[in-house]
C-alpha cells in the first residue's frame, strides 16, 4: 500500500499517454448514448422539417480557432441535418473569426446535397455589435445584413423570400464559444420574439446554460466533443467528434481508475497504522 501511495506521478503520465495514443491507433468502438438535450435539438429540427419547412432556418457562429475542435464537428453535425432535411438555411457571424471556420464546412456539405446557393442556403458573413445584432434583426434582418459574402443584396436571395425578421425564421440555432446565447440571443432575441431557440456550446460553458433548458427558453443544447458525438450517432454519420470522444474515454477510465486506487490504499494504510 506504501508502494502504491508513493506511485511516481510518471507512471500516471505513461497511462494516460497509453489511453490517448492506443485508441488514435486502434479502433476501440464505444457505445454513444445520446443525451436528453442534444435529442431535443434533433426532434426539434425534425419538427421543423415536417410542419414548417417553408420557413428557413437561421444559424450564429460565435466561436474561433482556439474551439474549432469542439465546435466544427459540431457544426458539421447539425447544418448536415439541417440539408438532410431539405431545410433552408441562413448563416451569421456574430465573431469575426467564424467566417473563415465556418463557411467552408457550409459549402462543403451543401454541394454534398446538392443544394443550390441563394436559393437553398445562403451566408450573409459577419457583423459587428454582438447584442445590437440580434437587436437589429429583431427589427430588420435585410437592414442589419443588406448584402451576403459574395456581395449579393439579400432582398435579392430566394432563401430570404419572406423573411423580415427573427420570427420570421421557423429555427435559430447559435454556435457558442463565448458567452452569446445567455448574454445576446436570449435576452435580446428569443425572450422578446419567442423563437424556437436551441444552441451547441464548448463543454466549459455547458453547465451554465442549464437554467435556460428548464426555463424553456432553450429547447436543446449540444455541450462540448460529447454533444457533436451524440448528434454524429442521431444523424448516422460518425465523424471527428464520435473519434475523438474514444481516446477521451479511455483516458477518463485511466483517472478514475487511479482515484480509487489511490483512495483504497489511502484508507488502508489509515487502517493498518490504526491498527498497530
């Protein structure tokens, strides 16, 4: 028990190497079992496709680089349901960085679905004010976006073709990295026009977003690499996240297994010198 107390940290450190690196090399297939809030961002996009289609959806980006791993998967994920289901879609950028990140995978995968820019999807790239953005819209989507990256005016989209403002779109769904959803798209956007509103966010920031899911203002949320895995296994397209969730799940075994180790030869030791 002394031993194993005094365990050099090293040895902790080659395990966790050995949990990271094995499952990179080998597939280990883990069981993914989607959790209650990411599934209500899929039945909600569902809901969407079968009642109200007509109607685009509207996606934020408000991540950069430093997230990308968490939250491109993620965005993978969703905008691939959201084409899956024939839905039309509006992107934003309410980070600067977003743009570059972000439009690629859109593109990506409307070609992948043949879907036709202007008409099935369109990008109107990023501006800046953060809550004054959403303020905006609320009043005039074409006012705060009068044209898309490509410098097209937006009035002159198809995609928009109805749309005014934020209720005018049947879904907002808003990409965070930062503090967006609880400080911009909620009080300024969805608590004054009451759009269905759902959101992905890094794995940090997840728990503080809780509130608004039993508030209901808030109808599903993705949170961190878990979250994109679970939505990659509704969708049926495993992806980054569903790859990356098996090393982070050999490695999160390894500590725990260490923690009870470490407390079992703890509370031993306790016993045997209690009992000298």
């Amino acid at each position: 028990m002394d031993r194993l107390i005094n365990l050099d940290r090293r040895f902790i450190f080659v395990f966790v190497f050995l949990g990271v690196a094995i499952p990179l090399l080998v597939d280990l297939p883990l069981p993914i079992k989607p959790s209650p809030t990411v599934r209500s961002v899929y039945d909600e996009i569902e809901r969407v496709a079968a009642e109200d289609a007509g109607r685009p959806v509207l996606v934020s980006f408000s991540y950069g680089a430093s997230t990308e791993p968490e939250m491109v998967p993620m965005t993978r994920a969703v905008v691939r349901h959201l084409f899956q289901r024939g839905l039309k879609v509006v992107a934003i950028c309410l980070w600067p960085e977003a743009v570059g990140l972000a439009q690629p995978v859109m593109d990506e995968l409307a070609a992948e679905f043949g879907r036709r820019y202007g008409v099935d999807y369109a990008f109107l790239g990023y501006k800046i004010g953060y809550q004054a953005v959403v303020l905006n819209m609320g009043q005039s989507v074409a006012d705060t976006f009068p044209f898309d990256t490509e410098g097209t005016p937006v009035g002159d989209l198809p995609v928009m073709a109805g749309v005014e403002n934020l209720k005018d779109f049947s879904f907002v769904f808003d990409f965070a990295a930062g503090d967006s959803m609880e400080f911009w798209w909620i009080p300024y956007g969805q608590e004054k026009h009451r759009f269905p509103f759902g959101g992905g966010c890094t794995a940090v920031m997840a728990p503080d977003l809780y509130p608004f899911l039993q508030s209901g203002q808030l109808v599903g949320l993705l949170g961190g690499l878990a979250g994109a895995a679970e939505y990659e296994t509704l969708v049926d397209a495993p992806g980054r996240a569903t790859d990356g969730m098996q090393p982070q799940s050999v490695t999160h075994l390894i500590i725990v297994l260490f923690i009870i180790l470490g407390n079992v030869a703890y509370f031993a030791s306790r016993r045997r010198d209690s009992q000298a």
